[in-house]
C-alpha cells in the first residue's frame, strides 16, 4: 500500500463520533446524504466514553453507597461496601452497551466509519492517518465535531499516576485514602463529591470566591452546606503551586502556602478545545482568542466546514453538542436552519443536584426584565420529605407580563426537572400556564407549579409568604 494514494470521497464528512458528531452522521444520512464520519478514538467520544456516562455511573454507585447513612433515620438499617473493580466493570459494561448501541445505529443508517485522524489539507479534503498507512477523503461538506481536552497546568502536568484528569479519576481502581481536587467547577464538584461517599478525605482547591462560580450563588450554596455535611474540606482564592513529595502546595489568597496531604490530586479546570493541529488554516474558518471556531447561526463556519459541540462557543454540553448535530446536517442538506435555542439547560451531578434553565434573577434584571421571582424551599415539598431529601428549592424567574425567563433547581432528581422546566422557557409559557398544570402527587414536580404560583403572589404551602394577587 503506497502512503497517501487512497482515497475516497462523501457528500458529507463528519469528523468526531462524540454526541455531535454521531448525531450529525445520523441526520445526514436520514437526510439522504452520503456520510463518512471519521474517528480517531472511541465511537461515542468523550461524552460516552470517559464523560458524561461513566461519571454518571460512579456518582450513582456513590450516592447509593451513601444511603447506608441516610436510611438509619428511616428505620431501614443498610451497610455498604464498594467493591471499586465491580463498579469499574459495571461501568465498562454501561459504556460498551452504549456505544454499541451507537455503531448500530451508525451501521443500519448506511454511515461508513473510518478509524483514524483527519486534518484538512484543502477545502474540500482531508489526510487520514490510520494506525498503518494515511488516506485522503475528498467532500462537499464536512462537519468538525472535534470536542475538547482537558486544560492542563504548568505545574501540576498529568501523569496518570499522582497527577490526574478526569478520565484518571475514573479509571481509579480504589478510593483514594486522600484526595485533592483542583477546580471546583463540574467536574470538581462532582467528582469530589463522589469520592467522598466512595470514603476518600476530599480537597477541593478553587481559585474562585466560591464553588461552581458559574452558576447562581444560591445553587452554589446548597452544595457547599452538602459537602461540608460530608467532610470536604474546600479552599476558595486559592491556587495550587506545586506538587510535594506528601501532596500539594497551595496558596491561599493571603498568607503564605501550605502543604495539603494528597495520595492523588486530579486537575479539573476546564477545557479547551480540539481545534489546533487540523490544517483548520486550509478551510478559512475563523477561531476566537480561545480557540473557539466560529460559526453562523446555520453552524456554518467556511464555504466547506460546519462546525458544533465543543469546538464552538457556549456550554460545552453533549445536549447543544447534539441539538447544534440536527442544524449543521440540514445546513449541510441545503436546508434552512439555525441554532437559536432560548436556553441550553445545565445540570450538575452533585448533592443536591442542580439545574439551571434559562435566566437567572440577576440576569433577566441586567436584561431589563421587571423580574417576577419566587423561589419555593424543598422543605414545603412532600414528595421530598417522603424522600427523606428535602434541602434544595425551585426557584421560577418571569417577565412583568408573566413569560417564564428560567426555573433554577437544587434538589433530588433537578436533572429530571429540568425537562419541564426547558419546555416552560422554550415554549414561552405564562406563569399562570404553568401553575394551571396539574402536576401529578406527590411528586418534586409540583415545586414547579407551586412556585409559578408564588411568582403569581398566591403560594399554596409557603407560610408567610402570601400577597394578594395582582388583578
Ligand atoms: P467529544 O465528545 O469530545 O467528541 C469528539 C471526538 O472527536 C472524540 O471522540 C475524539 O477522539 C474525536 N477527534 C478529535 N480530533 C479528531 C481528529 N482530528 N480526527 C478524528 N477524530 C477526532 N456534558 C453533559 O451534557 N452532561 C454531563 O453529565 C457531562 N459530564 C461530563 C463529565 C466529564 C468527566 C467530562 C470530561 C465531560 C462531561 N460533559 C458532560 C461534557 C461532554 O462530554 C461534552 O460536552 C461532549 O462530549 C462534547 O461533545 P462533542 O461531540 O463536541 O465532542
Ligand atoms: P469548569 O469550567 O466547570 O470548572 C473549572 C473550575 O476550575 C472553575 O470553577 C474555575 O474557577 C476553576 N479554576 C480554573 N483555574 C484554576 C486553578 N488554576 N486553580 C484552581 N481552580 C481553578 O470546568 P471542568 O469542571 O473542568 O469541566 C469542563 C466542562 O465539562 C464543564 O464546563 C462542562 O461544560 C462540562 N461538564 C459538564 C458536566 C455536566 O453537564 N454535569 C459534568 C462535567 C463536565
């Protein structure tokens, strides 16, 4: 086989099979494109893979094995022991079902998968290197769905033994007894929080003046009391300097560094995106000062190149990843399309969990909303105190003439919640629509209607907090 005399051509090129990429070859293909999506790693990506899913499934071993301290007030008596290698298999087991699932989907679509990494050396084309031998693809248009990397420090370079990223964390085959977390964003809260029901003494180290700086304070605060509940030491304005023989230095905002105990320290703050080392040169795709590769409303970036997910500006989420997949693949279809949602929903996995959809008080004030808020407390909830859960609240922000701006939720299954609470900003519905919904009981649900009726000004299980309603 002679190096670089292969090649093949598409209608449409996907690069990436992470939850933009695999989406955006799915609905070209539904869209009656010829599509090869090329890999250089795992179908599934990063989301799959090393992501969103295995995390999941370790937050929830966790969080089951903490039930053992909740459930004595219950009257129900449980021990837990974590067999670490059990779970890592069960996770394996998790992923491969699900990326399996998603080479099926890819096959039956009539999509050719090609294992290898592109870079663009022309417009319309790209050079694939594969494990023995490169190959060119020549295309019409070509989706970069290329994802992110974790940012790594100077001083603290991951080596897969001391120092980890978060794929590190969750190839972990034990607790660690003590556990330094450097970012107390996401990844940092969740997984932090994770190892902590997993039994390890946890540090987080962030730089901000709180948690999740992010997001919402309020959200923000329900977590900190949480992880104070479980021993988690956490330094705000603090920075880590370097790694020590017994842990890590760390600077606080004044006085001088100190050393914490650290038997393995994971780095979590933030990513950047996969866009350096593509002959994006070749394609006259602009990127921004963060690497970001800028697009239009359509996704498109160059006469040839679309581009989504994490590569481009906004929450590197896999939910936009996969709503920016359906813009680009119509776009590629000469459609019309754009992506314009009214909110990109965020969770984070912690305890409690959070959701944040659409604006925040502060925000639709800064917008110039004349804010109707009212923020119900999980305590008046029953369903959460049937669970046993109920720390947390579900705050429902409006216009003046009603229209629902954001709901913000920290409480058990915000995850779940946050569905309604995207259709309710999405649709644009009325605070009076929202609380004519009847909600099923006793449900966390009902906290949503309960407090579009607070923002109304007639609460119905708030004491004290009753005015008369307007008009
Ligand atoms: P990716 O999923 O990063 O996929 C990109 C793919 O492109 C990769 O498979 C990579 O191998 C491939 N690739 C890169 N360069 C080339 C090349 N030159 N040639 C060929 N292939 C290439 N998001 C959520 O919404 N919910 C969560 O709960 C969540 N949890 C997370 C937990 C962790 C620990 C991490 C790290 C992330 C989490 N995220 C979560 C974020 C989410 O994983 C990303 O936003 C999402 O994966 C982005 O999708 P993508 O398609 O843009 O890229
Ligand atoms: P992040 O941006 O969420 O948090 C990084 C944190 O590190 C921030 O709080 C920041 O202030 C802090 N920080 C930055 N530099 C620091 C330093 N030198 N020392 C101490 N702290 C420092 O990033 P992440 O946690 O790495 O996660 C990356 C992205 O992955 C997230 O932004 C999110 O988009 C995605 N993610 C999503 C989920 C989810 O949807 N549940 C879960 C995990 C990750």
């Amino acid at each position: 086989m002679v190096v670089g005399e292969i090649g093949a051509s598409t209608g449409l090129l996907v690069i990436g099979a992470g939850p933009g990429g695999y989406a955006a070859a799915l609905r070209g293909a539904a869209l009656g494109l010829e599509v090869t999506l090329v890999e250089r790693d795992r179908v599934g990506g990063v989301c799959l893979n090393v992501g969103c899913i295995p995390s999941k499934v370790l937050i929830h071993a966790a969080e089951t094995a903490a039930l053992a301290a909740r459930s004595a007030a219950w009257g129900v008596k449980l021990t837990a022991k974590v067999d670490m290698k059990a779970l890592g298999r069960h996770m394996a087991e998790v992923v491969e079902g699900l990326t399996s699932g998603v080479s099926g989907l890819l096959r039956d679509a009539g999509v050719t998968v090609v294992s290898g990494q592109a870079r663009f050396t022309r417009p319309d084309r790209v050079i694939v290197e594969h494990e023995d031998h490169t190959s060119f693809i020549s295309f019409e248009n070509a989706v970069l769905a290329t994802g992110s990397r974790p940012v790594e420090l100077p001083a603290l370079a991951f080596d897969g033994a001391r120092v980890l990223d978060s794929t590190g964390a969750l190839a972990l085959e034990r607790a660690p007894r003590r556990l330094v977390v450097v970012g107390g964003g996401y990844i940092g809260v969740e997984l932090g929080t994770a190892f902590a029901k997993l039994g390890s003494a946890v540090t987080i180290v962030e730089a901000a003046d709180r948690l999740l700086p992010g997001l919402d304070a309020s959200l923000a605060r329900a977590v900190a009391r949480r992880l104070e509940e479980l021993g988690v030491v956490v330094l705000t304005r603090s920075s880590a300097v370097e790694l020590t023989e017994a842990g890590l230095l760390v600077a606080p905002p004044d006085g001088p560094a100190a050393e914490v105990a650290a038997d393995k320290v994971v780095v979590a703050v933030g990513r950047r995106p996969n866009t350096d080392d593509l002959g994006l040169e070749h394609t006259g795709a602009k990127l921004d000062p963060a690497g970001l590769v800028q697009v239009a409303p359509s996704r498109r970036a160059a006469r040839t190149l679309l581009a989504i997910g994490d590569v481009t500006a906004g929450p590197a989420l896999a939910h936009k990843a996969t709503a920016e997949s359906a813009v680009a693949a119509e776009t590629a279809a000469r459609r019309t399309a754009a992506f314009d949602p009214a909110c990109i929903p965020a969770v984070v996995f912690s305890d409690p969990e959070l959701a944040t959809v659409g604006l925040t008080r502060d925000a639709a004030k800064a917008a110039g909303a004349d804010v109707r808020a009212f923020r119900f407390p999980l305590s008046a909830s029953s369903r959460a105190r049937t669970l046993g859960d109920s720390h947390g609240h579900v705050e429902v922000i409006a216009d003046g003439d009603g229209t629902v701006l954001g709901v913000h939720i920290a409480g058990p299954n915000a995850s779940e919640l946050a569905g309604e609470a995207a259709l309710a900003v999405e649709m644009a519905v009325t605070l009076d629509e929202l609380a004519e919904v009847i909600h099923p009981h006793p449900s966390l649900s009902e906290a949503i209607g309960e407090a579009a009726l607070g923002a109304l000004g007639r609460p119905l299980h708030v004491r004290g907090a009753r005015r008369p309603s307007p008009g």
